[in-house]
C-alpha cells in the first residue's frame, strides 16, 4: 500500500500577506515585550490607532496561557538552544537579532524554505520601500501590495473635488502599476466604511465628497461611504486593465475595524458584480471562514488567503483548512502570515502552516479522498505555487 504521510518539509513557502518592519526600529524595541508582540492579541495592541497601556499590560499576562505563545516559547528555545522559559527565550534572542540582524533574520526564513514575501505597504506608515525591506530580510524577494487608503488620504485633502481626486488617484495607481515589483492592490475598506460596497455613479461620488470634506473627513455612511465605495470600484478597473490582482480586507482584525461590516456575506454581492476580477479574501473570512469557502466555491475568480488562520489559530488551523479543501479549489488557497510585529512570526506561521497542511492532505489520502502524488500537489500549491502562479511571480 502506499504511504498515505504527505511530506512537505522542502516545500517552498511564498507569503501572501505581510508587513515590513524598520531594522533600526526592531532593533530598539524593549525585549521585554517581545513574547506578547509574537501575539495577535500583541500586535493588534500595537498597529491600533486607539492603543491603551492597560490592554497592552493585559496581553503580556495572558501569554503563559496562550497555546499559540507556548508552542512558539518552546520553538524558538530548540533553535537558540536555550530553556524553554520566557526569560531564557528572551535572553538567547536579543543578541542574536542585535549580532547581525539580517543573518538572523534570513536564516529564520531559510529553515523554513520561504523563498518570497507579498507585502502589503499600509502598515506601518510612512510605507518602507520593497528594496529596503529585501535588504533587510537577506535578500528574499519582496514584492509590492499598493493599499489604496493612504492614497485616498494623500490625494483628498490636496483635491478641489470629487473628479480631481478619482482622476488623480487612477493615475496614481497606474503609475504604481509600472513598477515591476507591484504585484497587488489592497483595501481596508472593512476598517472604514464596512464591505457592504454599493454601486457608485461619479456624480453621486461627487456631491457626498462635498459632504464628507464640509464634515471634516468623518467616517459617515453618508458621505464618506459613497466615495469609498466608488473609488474601490475604480481600483478594480486599473487593476483589470493592468494585470493585476485586488486584495481585499475580509474578517477580523484590530480593534479598529468595523466589525458589523466586515463580513464575507457583506462583500458578496460586489464580488458577484466582478466574475473576472482576481480578488484575495485576505485573512479568509475569518471567523466566517465557511462563508468565505463557500464564496470561493461558487466563484472561479475568488481566492481564499489563510492569513491570521495561519498562526494564530495555532490548532484550529487543521480543522479550518480541512472545511477550506473540502470545499474550495485547492488552487485558491493562499498561505500568509500577517507578519507586522517580529520577524520570528515568519518562522513560526510558515512551521505551523506546513505541519498543518501535512496533517490534513495526509488524512485526506489515509480515507481514500486523495492519491499522495495529488495531496503533495495541492500541498506546494498552498504553501507557494499558488501565489507565485497568481501574482505573475518567478518559481
């Protein structure tokens, strides 16, 4: 019989969605904190715009009780070879990083075959170019999401109306597009007006923009909501004409985001209305994950990125991604990690990420679902080859 153990341990992994990081400024962070800011929890702490010391204090606590914090302890104490203790983690670490920051940094994605990183440029701000950051992570390739609400920002408060703004800001993201490291387009418009995104025509945009600048920029329905709605829109038509893939904010995330709206079933009607529009649910609906199955199910053109799943879900990652194969082309699920707070968060998410997804094909061949030459397949597909065939990346 044959074995039914789906071995990827030299898969390559190409990440689908993460954030850059300043060396200086990681190299100046107080160690002390640097189990909690491995957290979601932690990080969230940090990129919200409403931080509170208390909540910060509270997350440092609960990390002893986290699973996702204890593998990660555990983890790293074998690599640095030291106890698997807070204090001795911490210890074995700060010197490593400070020694030769991009050494250590490479090496962490070397051992887990990460061979490129999609990052997305809105956070933090200012944006850290895409060669930097390769610089600064040994080289790896790096390639560029353009988030299209900074730009919203930069190019609203300079425009005289609604026409200079949306004429402006399409050339801005042509312009975008011409550089060769652009791979994608974001929007975050869950964290501002929710994903409920409603057809805009430019003179109803238009006349709530004269609204929303007489409000002072506030984040109405009414005024701001329209704006959003159609310049969202307008990406998608760059885009289209440039070759290049939309991501989208779906799920959870920071305490900032308009939680009510952020649904997969919000966004629904707007990715029924762009059949031939490559658009990645970034963090897969999550925690509507099924939601999200099922939308990528029905349409061809829907892809699931498995960010935030992948690491923080830590056991729950099997579970989910058993629910997203069952349903969901394998060729549409994408591997991210949502790094925005340590480079170590790399390493982790790709390990836990490859473990998983070896769990779950291996049990799929172990019940007669998959021959192992398929599960291998759909395997280095998730961990890589689908955002490489995707985004036009180099294999």
């Amino acid at each position: 019989m044959a074995p039914s153990r789906v071995d990827l341990s030299d898969a390559e992994v190409v990440d689908d969605h993460c954030h850059a990081f300043r060396l200086p400024e990681l190299l100046e962070r107080d160690p002390q904190g640097f189990e909690a800011r491995l957290t979601l929890m932690g990080m969230c702490a940090m990129s919200s715009a409403r931080p509170h010391p208390a909540v910060w204090a509270r997350a440092e606590e609960l990390v002893d009780s986290t699973v996702y914090s204890l593998v990660a302890r555990r983890w790293l104490a074998e690599r640095l070879h030291c106890d698997p203790t807070a204090e001795a983690v911490t210890e074995a670490r700060t010197p490593a990083l400070r020694a030769d920051g991009v050494d250590y940094i490479r090496s962490l994605l070397d051992d887990q075959c990460v061979t490129g990183l999609v990052t997305d440029e809105g956070f933090p701000l200012p944006p850290i170019p895409s060669d930097t950051f390769e610089r600064d992570v040994g080289g790896v390739p790096v390639h560029r999401v353009v988030r299209i609400e900074p730009l919203i920002v930069e190019l609203r408060d300079q425009a005289g109306s609604y026409g200079e703004l949306e004429d402006r800001f399409v050339e801005e993201l042509e312009r975008a597009a011409r550089d060769a490291r652009t791979v994608a387009f974001k929007s975050i418009i869950a964290y501002r007006t929710g994903l409920d995104v409603e057809p805009v025509d430019r003179e109803s945009a238009s006349a709530a923009f004269d609204r929303w600048r007489a409000a002072g920029w506030s984040e109405t329905r009414d005024s701001a909501k329209p704006v959003r709605d159609r310049l969202l829109d307008r990406t998608l038509a760059v885009a289209r004409r440039t070759d290049r893939v939309m991501h989208i904010h779906c799920g959870d995330g920071d305490p900032d985001i308009v939680l009510a709206r952020a649904r997969p079933h919000d966004l629904f009607p707007f990715l029924r209305d762009h059949p031939d529009q490559a658009i990645v649910l970034i963090h897969g609906g999550h925690p509507w994950t099924q939601v999200a199955a099922y939308i990528a199910s029905l349409l061809p053109n829907v892809y699931v990125d498995l960010s935030v799943l992948c690491p923080w879900a830590t056991s729950a990652i099997e579970p989910a991604l058993e629910q997203l194969l069952g349903m969901v082309p394998a060729a549409k699920l994408l591997y991210g990690s949502d790094q925005a707070s340590e480079p170590e968060v790399f390493w982790i998410s790709a390990r836990l990420a490859r473990a998983a997804t070896e769990r779950v094909l291996s049990g799929l061949v172990e019940r007669d679902y998959l021959t192992a030459r398929q599960a291998d397949a759909m395997g280095r597909g998730i961990l890589g080859g689908n955002t490489q065939r995707l985004h036009g990346l180099a294999g």
